[in-house]
C-alpha cells in the first residue's frame, strides 16, 4: 500500500502549475512572509517593521516593500506630518492571504520543531 501523498508507478511527472510559480517567485524569497505576516496585524511604519524582524536590514526590507507594492499586496501611504512618516499596510488581496499564512504556521508548529532541526 502506498504512502499518503505517493503516487504509484512510473509516469511522467507533471510540471508545476503557473500559479504556484507565480507565489513562489514572491514568497520563496527570504522575508517575504514575515513582512506579510506583520502586515497582517496592522498598518506599521518602516522603523516598527525592521525592528518586528530581526535580522532584516533597511535595504532588504525596502526591496521586499517594493516587490509586495508591484504584486498589489502592500500600499504605501504618506503622512504629511509634522513629521513626514511612511506607513505600509496590506490590500484586500494581502489580506486574504491570511488564511494559508495561518496553515502554514500551524503546520509549523506540528511539523518544524524549533532549533531549525526539521524531522527525517
């Protein structure tokens, strides 16, 4: 009897499909998601966002900023202040990624243990 998610004798394998192409050309990229998952909470500034991820430096973080905002996931909205500040929030499209970024966590939590050792 075969394992779950195995697939029986020898055939042709199939090519992945474009939409998961597409999602994994953005959120295969290192920070992507954490920017997302940040985002998911509430609207943020620059400095808020790079102190939420450790490790991120500013011109990473601008870089992934700018890839969200060109897949119309993030917006970036001016106040003009006194002081001028940049915030980031999600669209409505950012926003329905959050029941899969969920699955993905809880999934996680069952199957990554912490300390980076992923099971055999």
């Amino acid at each position: 009897m075969p394992e779950p998610g195995s697939h029986e004798g020898p055939g042709p394998c199939q090519k992945v499909d474009g939409g998961m192409t597409r999602v994994f050309q953005l959120f295969g990229k290192r920070w992507t998601g954490l920017v997302v998952s940040v985002l998911m909470q509430r609207p943020v500034h620059f400095a808020e966002l790079r102190r939420a991820i450790p490790g991120i430096s500013e011109r990473m973080l601008s870089d992934r900023l700018t890839e969200l905002g060109a897949a119309g996931l993030v917006v970036r909205e001016v106040d003009e202040g006194p002081p001028l500040r940049v915030a980031y929030r999600l669209t409505e499209a950012g926003f329905a990624l959050e029941p899969a970024l969920k699955e993905l966590g809880a999934w996680a939590e069952r199957h990554l243990p912490e300390g980076g050792q992923c099971p055999r």
